[in-house]
C-alpha cells in the first residue's frame, strides 16, 4: 500500500494564493484509504518539507499557480523536480517558502521525493485580504474531485521500482514538468 500525503499551501490573507486552504477545506472529513493523509499546511512550508522527509510515496499538492491562464483554471503538473532549488540555510523563512523550494528541500533534509502531483488553480488576485474570487470559488469542487481522482491512482500505483501490471519494466509516465489544464471556467 502506498503513502500518500495530500498537502494544501498557501496563505488566506492574500485571496486566491488561499486556494489550496480552501479545497483542504471542502475534503475536511472525507475518508481517506489506508496510507493517505491530509492536512493543510497554509504557510507552514518548513512543516511539510520536514513532513516529506518522513518518507512518503506520493504527493498531491494543492496550491495556486500562475500560468498566466483564465482565472479559475485547474492544472494538474508534474513539476520538474531537479529543476528545483534549495534557498541557502541563511535565506529560510518558515512563513514564506514556496512549494519548489520546499520540495528541494527534502533531499537536503535527509528525505525522498515520491510522485509529486500538483493541482493548482489560476488565480485571479493575490492581493491582501480574506477570500477567493469568484472564478477560484467556482472551481473549489472540481479541485476537490481532481485530488481524489489523483489520491486513487497515486494509492493504486505500483510502488517505487516495480513496473505497472502488464508493462515492461521502465515503463510509466514521460517526462516531468508536464502541465494540463483541467477544466477552464
């Protein structure tokens, strides 16, 4: 059975980056297969990088992302891992990490990354203040369906080093850093 950690990030005083808060929030009470668990992490970036060093074989992250698309926009990515880079240990704000920086982290920290799934949100304001615009509320639901489609098939993938029934050994996803947009508003 695989460990999954499903992680909201972000912070509900700027709108819309209080996206991945929100959708924790829809799947507040939902019950979750063995192996999986969530929190919200809101800006606590050092508490998940040290959560992600406890070993885990999967994680859906759920944040707001720019990609400079409609407002309300989901994606589901598959970040480029080795692109990512550590802060300097004098640069670490425990408030204010973003979620490359806390998956680079991890190795850093002693710890593995398994298959990081994001679902991220085109956001429409980052401004300060409390809430969401109207175009991330709308889409709060099919987040939250999103990362059950992605919960189940992160549980039910072959662990680390083994080959999908029925595919050749080395067989899986492609390339990483891949990006599509799920649903537009």
């Amino acid at each position: 059975m695989n460990r999954v950690l499903v992680a909201g990030v972000g912070n509900i005083f700027r709108g819309d980056d209080g996206f991945g808060s929100a959708v924790m929030g829809r799947l507040a009470g939902h019950a979750w297969p063995e192996g999986v668990t969530a929190k919200d992490f809101g800006i606590g970036g050092i508490h998940l990088a040290y959560e992600l060093v406890d070993g885990w074989d999967g994680l859906v992250l759920v944040d707001a992302v720019d990609r400079a698309a409609e407002p309300g926009t989901l994606f589901v990515i598959d970040p480029d891992l080795a692109a990512a880079e550590a802060p300097p240990v004098s640069m670490l704000d425990a408030h204010d990490l973003a979620p490359q920086a806390v998956l680079a982290m991890v190795p850093r920290l002693g710890g593995r990354l398994g298959r990081v799934r994001v679902v991220g949100c085109q956001p429409a304001s980052l401004d300060d203040g409390m809430g969401l615009s109207a175009p991330v509320t709308a889409v709060l639901d099919d987040a939250a369906a999103l990362v059950l489609r992605l919960v189940e098939e992160a549980v039910l993938a072959p662990a680390e080093g083994e080959a999908p029934v029925g595919a050749p050994v080395g067989a899986g996803p492609g390339g990483t850093d891949r990006e599509a947009p799920e649903r537009r508003r």
